[in-house]
C-alpha cells in the first residue's frame, strides 16, 4: 500500500510550489548589482559570436537571420539550462526530500520555474524583435501556447528522468554537461536544415526531439507556420512527459534512498 | 471504541549499503568476479501496531534502533520494504528543524517558506506572523538574513512555525535537543497545549521527561523491533534503567 498522498495538485500543494519558486526568485541574482542582466549577458554573447562566425555563410539566405539566431540560441539554452538546473538541484533537495512529505514531483516543477522564467523573458525580447520586422501577428502567438506547453511538457520528462539517474550515478550530471554543448550543433540553431546533407537533416530533425519545437516556434515568430513541426512538438511534448512521469513514479524511492 | 488512525502491519525496512569503499575499480573488480558489491541492511522488521485518533505515542530506543526510518515510513517519505501501513491522513512532519530553511532568505521569508513545506497557506501564516515570531523571540529579527541566526535560534523558528500551523496529526523527531531551558518550557506548555485532546502526535527523543508528560503510550524500538509497547511512563522508565545499566557495565 503506498502511504505517500497521490493527488499532486492539492491547494497546499500548490501554495508550497508558489513559496518554493517565490524563494528561487528572491535569490535570484543574490547580491548582484545587475541581476538579471548577468545571465542575459550568456545568450547574447553567444549570439554575438555566432552571428559574427556564421551570417556570411547561413544568414545571407535567411530573412532576418538575427531573429532566426537568436530564437534558436534561446529555445536550446532553456533546454540545456533547465535540465542541469532540475539535475543538480534535485540531488541537492535530498535533505528536503528526506526530511519533509514535500512531493518530490513539485520540488521538481519549482527547479523549472524559475529557468522558464528567464526563458520567457527572452522569448519576449525575441517577440519584440519579429515585431520590429513585421513578422508577428496575433494567431501566430495563439499558436505558441501549445507549442511552448509541450516544450515545458518535453523538458519536465527529460529533466525527471535525468534526475533520478543522476542520484544513482552521479557521472550522469558531467555526462550532461558535456552532451548538451552538443545540441547548439546537432540543432538548428545558426544553419537551416536545407543546408546540410539530406541524411543529416532527417537525423537533426527526427532523431533529436528539439528540433520540432525550434523549427515550430521560430517559425511562428517568422510569421509562418509548421504544420509538420507542431505536431511533432505536441508529439514529442506528451511522449516525453509520460515516459518521464512514469519512470519517476517507478524509480523516485529507490533514487532518494540511494543517493 | 474508534477505529484505528493509525495502522503499521508487519513494516520491515531494509536499505542497500555499499559492503566496502565504493571506487570505479572496486565496482569493475566486483561485476567481474560476480561478488556484490552492496550488502543488505535491515533496519526494522515486522513492526505492527496500531494507533487510535487522538492517541500520543513516544518513540524510544537507541540510536540505529529504527526510529526515523519508523517514522519516515508513517509519513510517507520511504516505502516500506514489506509490510503495510495506513494513516488517516497526511501527517504534518518535523524530522529535521533546519530542513527547508533557506539561509539567504530572510527570517519572514522562511516562515512562509517551512510554513508551506508544514501544509500553511500564506494569509494564514502572515495572520499567525507575530505569535511565530513571538513564540520563537525573533520579533526584532523578521527582516534579517537566516544565516545570521545561531542553531538553537532557528531551531525555536523551526518549532514556532510548526506548531502554529494546522495539523491533526503530528510526527516529529528531536525537536528541543538544541534549544535553551527557557525556550525548552516554554515549548513545552506550547505543545502541551497544541497536541489537545484531538489530535494525534507520534514523536521521538532521547528526553525520556519530555515523552513522559505529553505521551501515553510509547514503543520501545530495538535493533529495528518493537521491544516494549505499553502506558509511556512504563516502557520510558524501563527503557531508561536498561540503558543506564548497559551504560555503567
């Protein structure tokens, strides 16, 4: 019989999730005189050094390149952002979890948040600038509401699963590390798929789950839509989220007594 | 006769623990030599009672007898290896006073913060924000940093949040090992007077006075058993002169 409460979205748990991220707000930037702007500062760099690198050779073929850029760099750094944050922080939350009858399903939630967060923020810088050329209209927003919940779906689904291997092994956090600095060239972010050989492309676009959700929601701010590319997102978004759902519901016990 | 709050039947609880130092070449050199390199580590076997609505119950024994496990068990934090449990409802759990804190925060904000983690909702608690802080001396300190607390400060905290949020019932562990004797009595009188009647509260320490006055019943854990279950003042004195006679041999 298992003794721990199954209902995860009861209104003391709700109010726990809302402090829990209230107190990563709060710390954010601790003690920084520029806060926010420090970690803006890692999108733009990168964004500056791409661009500088790669405009001459992809972009001249691209209608406003920047925008395409930087809507890449900032869907794969939530991506790779989020999942170490939900990593690290998870096996740090141990004490909690040993602790306090907290459901280790919202402390999960609560690591996202504040990441998601940010993310919104840039895609909102991103949003200004598809304004700026024109590009955006109000059904494309409408459209991004399901693409980005099953990207938060997406990521909540690899994040737990990381998560638990990561309490059981803890090479798994280093092995991350390295393989996610992979992803800003195993997806589109500063080429287009046309770019590069017909097999590579079907490996980018089917074998790494990202791409849908980058090609769907830069479409979007370039004013087009994806058909293919937003079934897929939703595709991979409740795939993604089931397959870590259960995995955490099977193997959360034996992660917490071990790590 | 009501109907049990509180069932425990036949709750074993064993843990894997690594049998030496767990290094790369210790794993590879087990795998191929198929010897493992964990051992199994039982920690309570077959502890059955049951616990009626409004029951106080103190838990005893030595250190590695069981106790948190025991009672992370009934709170639901670990599953239990074999056995069943059942609680009428969710516990509200102190196992660990500093647990939850978040030292950067301040005094205020951690109140809001543990008082989620205990199941209180933010009006509730900026309503019972002066009596917490009251409770646990802080009324000057609600806007400095934690971390500038000392441990029996954010101990009182800890306690003051718990016991001024809701809950039927209770479990917690230890809760005034660090405290001084002012702020020990006057818990005491708190707790006498938040654990009423109605509610139910299992708790553990090694002070057997305090488990005396609040508990009426208490179960003697031994190398993961129940040794002794009776009326607390009973199991707590015979408990107690075993120990002291183990101690002087």
């Amino acid at each position: 019989m298992k003794n721990r409460p199954k209902q995860l979205f009861t209104r003391a748990n709700w109010n726990l999730l809302v402090e829990l991220i209230r107190a990563q707000f709060k710390l954010i930037d601790h003690n920084s005189l520029l806060g926010f702007l420090w970690s803006s500062l890692g999108p733009l760099a990168m964004f500056a050094v791409t661009y500088a690198i790669f405009s001459v050779r992809f972009g001249k073929n691209i209608a406003a390149y920047p925008l395409y850029l930087l809507s890449g760099i900032v869907v794969v750094n939530f991506f790779v952002n989020a999942t170490l944050q939900v990593m690290q922080s998870f096996c740090a939350a141990m004490p909690l979890m040993l602790n306090t009858t907290a459901p280790r399903k919202i402390i999960l939630i609560a690591n996202v948040g504040i990441v998601l967060y940010k993310f919104l923020l840039e895609l909102l810088f991103c949003v200004a600038i598809s304004f700026f050329y024109g590009k955006l209209s109000l059904k494309m927003l409408v459209l991004a509401i399901p693409i980005l919940l099953a990207f938060i779906a997406f990521i909540l689904g690899i994040s737990s699963m990381l998560a638990l291997c990561n309490c059981l092994v803890r090479d798994v956090e280093h092995l991350w590390t390295l393989l996610s600095r992979v992803f800003f060239f195993i997806t589109p972010v500063f080429y287009e798929l046309k770019d590069i050989s017909s097999w590579a492309s079907k490996l980018v676009y089917f074998a790494n789950p990202l791409t849908p959700f980058m090609v769907s929601l830069r479409s979007l701010l370039m004013g087009s839509f994806d058909a293919m590319s937003f079934g897929y997102s939703l595709l991979w978004g409740v795939f993604f989220f089931a397959l870590g759902l259960g995995a955490f519901g099977l193997l959360e016990d034996t992660a917490v007594e071990r790590a | 006769m009501s109907d049990p709050y509180v069932i425990a039947e036949h709750v074993s609880k064993h843990f894997h623990v690594l049998s030496q130092r767990g290094t790369t070449f210790r794993a590879i050199k087990a795998f191929l030599k198929r010897e493992p390199l964990m051992k199994k580590l039982n920690v309570l076997s077959h502890v059955s009672f049951e616990m009626k609505r409004g029951e106080k119950i103190a838990i005893v024994g030595k250190n590695g007898a069981g106790k948190t496990t025991l009672l992370r068990i009934l709170a639901g934090i670990y599953e239990p290896s074999s056995g069943e449990v059942y609680t009428e409802i969710a516990p509200k759990v102190l196992l660990n006073f500093w647990t939850g804190f978040n030292m950067d925060l301040t005094v205020i904000d951690n109140v809001y913060l543990c008082g989620a983690l205990f199941g209180g909702e933010r009006k509730l608690l900026a309503r019972s924000l002066p009596r917490i802080l009251e409770m646990a001396e802080l009324s000057t300190l609600g806007y400095s940093p934690a971390k500038r607390l000392s441990l029996g400060q954010i101990q009182r905290l800890s306690l003051s949040i718990f016991l001024n949020t809701p809950g039927d019932f209770l479990i917690f562990d230890e809760c005034l090992a660090f405290v001084d004797k002012g702020f020990a009595r006057k818990s005491d009188a708190f707790i006498k007077e938040h654990i009423s009647d109605h509610k139910t509260a299992i708790m553990a320490s090694h002070d057997g006075e305090f488990l005396k006055k609040h508990c009426t019943r208490a179960i003697w854990l031994d190398k993961g058993s129940i040794r002794m279950d009776g009326e607390a003042r009973r199991v707590i004195s015979e408990y107690e002169s075993v120990v002291s006679g183990e101690a002087t041999e």
